[in-house]
C-alpha cells in the first residue's frame, strides 16, 4: 500500500497572562455608544447583560512589561518542548497576530521587524534556512497559518512547521466601549510535522472564504466611543456586533459543512468542534445550526470545548490555547483520542471563515 505525506500536530503549548480580569472589574468604566452619548443602563445592568449574551465571566491580561512577540515566544518554547524537537530543524516559524508589539504606553503598532523575526531572534535560532514571517488574517489566522504549514509540507518544501497565534487585545480596547470586555491577551503555539501514513491521518483538508465585498469593515479600527479621550489620536478595535453575529452563524456552519465534504466526512464522525472562542452563545448558535443542515436535532453535550468563559476571546490565540490545554488534561473531563476526527474552525475581521478536518 502507497504511504503518503501529511500533516500532524506533534507538539503543542501556551501562554496565558497572569492578570485575571473579572467582569466586576468594569464597574469603574464609563461607557458611551458609538455617538458619543453615554449609556443610560447603569453599570452593573450593562455587565449582566454582557455576561448573559457572551457568557464571558473573566479573561486574562498581560502584564505591562511584555509584548506580544514575548507572549509568542513563550507559548513557543512551550510547544517545542511538547514536540521534543531541536529548534534548529525548524524550516518555517508563522506568527498569526493582527496587531504587532503594542506596547503599553504607545498604542502604535510595531512590526518591524516582523514578529516572526522576533520569536526567532528569541529562540536564539542559528539556522538561517529557519524562515520566519507573519500572517494577518483576523481572528481566522492561527488556522490559516495552519493551512499554510500544510501546503508548505505537502509541497515538499517543510518538515517541521512551528505555527504560533498571540495578540495582546487589552492594549487596543477602547475602556468606554462595551464590546472591550470581550477581548483578552493570550498565545498558542502548535508543532506541525511530516509524516508518511498508508491511512489518513492529520490534516484531511481545509476550507476557507473571505467576504470582502459587503463585509469589510464590520470589524475596524476607530476612535474612542469618549470624544473627551485623553488621546484623541488613539485608535481602537470596534465592531458592527448584531451583524457579525448573523454573519457567523449564517456563513460559519456552511463553510464547516463544505468541508466535511471535502474531506468525504460525516458530522456524525466528529468527535470534537474546536472552534474561535469569540463569543459563548454566537457559538452555540452556529453548532446548532451545523447540526441542523445534518438535520441532527440532538447535539451531543461534549462535542464544543469552551474556555470563552475564563479567558475571553484573545483572537488568533484561542483554538491553539484550547487544543493545548485538552492534550494536556488540563480541561477536564475533555479528552481527544487517537483516531478520533476534529473540526477546526474561525471566523473574524476580513470577514474570514476557515474550517479545517483533522484526525488524530
């Protein structure tokens, strides 16, 4: 029987902040809508509601001294050592981030060099045939950074690919916008290798959609809600929400569906959806409506890890976060098997959609 190539996950790892934020937390905010007109529901009403619509209780947030190619670094050691590999036969590192080094006291975004550069520069990587680059692609990055790793060791051109997902979002929130206490900080880094197998394993295959015509700008960069703002020349990560919520759960399930197809694979086969921790109910919702174009009424219980409710939605970093912490126990009682088939997906900022099908 012919063997042939694929990609498979051989190490993974992360790096979560140490500065637990809790809803409660907000109270000292004031918010304003995008008009500039303060909210008249009182603080401890706006937060309840956030907490009943998102499911969001907590996140994490960096501390002031580290950047996010540090935050990406660290989730990088931990994903070699995971894969117990030499560092130096690395022939790619793909950094997905959407908002380079922010620091703390400047807003501006830093990504020269790339953050890629940086996270090998801190590897402290002789190899010069170690190619490193970024990718921005929205929240969606982190997987199609992974759907980049896959084409790269399909062609022959990779071995071993480290992929990393690190955005530090609390430094690009506007503090009188509602929809800053979505956001939180975090990095995930996973370990792809070539591997020769008579039966599939690995990645199966993948799928992804930009929608640009009409959706463009339904995430975008904008002024504080504040018009009284310290720094009027600070601008900040916004949202159309009510939109991209009906976006999602419209277009998210389809392209899943489209790629189970691809892969000539049953929903009924999955034994895990590890999708964009972006918000509890929105994904929900786009579960519900996967099973429904299976006409599934009954969607098992255990089949969508969560983590949304502890550390909030740190972009390009919450799947490679959420797989980490399955593989290693630490997000009991969530298990993932050998054999079992996974559905990776995300949705974000383009707008963006991947999925991808992968077994273990």
């Amino acid at each position: 029987m012919n063997r042939t190539i694929y990609t498979v996950i051989t190490g993974t790892g992360n790096y979560m902040p140490t500065k637990l934020i809790r809803n409660e937390d907000f109270l000292i905010n004031e918010f304003y809508d995008a008009e500039g007109k303060k909210l008249d529901k009182g603080k401890e009403e706006i937060i309840d509601k956030f907490f009943e619509i998102t499911t969001i209780a907590e996140r994490r947030y960096v501390m002031d001294n580290l950047l996010t190619s540090d935050i990406a670094y660290y989730a990088a050691i931990d994903a070699i050592k995971s894969a117990d590999i030499d560092k130096e036969e690395l022939d790619y590192i793909i950094v997905a981030h959407n908002f380079g080094d922010v620091k703390n006291s400047n807003k501006r975004i830093d990504v020269v060099p790339c953050l890629a550069a940086r996270v090998k520069h801190k590897l402290e990587i002789k190899n010069p045939n170690t190619v490193a680059y970024d990718l921005l692609f929205g929240c969606p990055g982190w997987l199609q950074a992974t759907i980049q790793a896959d084409y790269l060791i399909k062609s022959g051109d990779a071995r071993k690919v480290l992929v990393i997902g690190a955005d530090i979002l609390s430094r690009v929130s506007d503090p009188h916008d509602r929809d800053s206490m979505l956001y939180a900080d975090g990095a995930g880094a996973t370990i792809f290798e070539a591997k020769q197998s008579e039966y599939p394993i690995g990645i199966l295959a993948h799928k992804t959609r930009s929608d640009t015509l009409l959706n463009s700008k339904m995430l975008y960069m904008g002024k504080s809600y504040m018009s009284d703002n310290e720094n009027q020349d600070d601008i900040f990560l916004k949202m159309h929400g009510r939109k991209l919520y009906q976006y999602a759960i419209e277009k998210v399930p389809q392209t899943i569906k489209e790629c189970l197809e691809k892969s000539n694979i049953h929903l009924s086969e999955i034994k895990k959806v590890l999708i964009h921790q972006a918000n509890g109910k929105m994904d929900d919702a786009i579960l519900k409506r996967l099973f429904g174009l299976y006409d599934i009424v009954d969607v098992p219980k255990d089949i969508m890890p969560m983590t949304i409710s502890w550390l909030g939605n740190s972009s390009v970093a919450t799947i490679p976060t959420l797989l980490d912490l399955i593989l290693k126990d630490q997000l009991k009682p969530h298990k993932i098997n050998n054999g079992d088939t996974l559905v990776f997906a995300s949705v974000g900022a383009g707008m963006n959609i991947n999925a991808l099908i992968y077994k273990m």
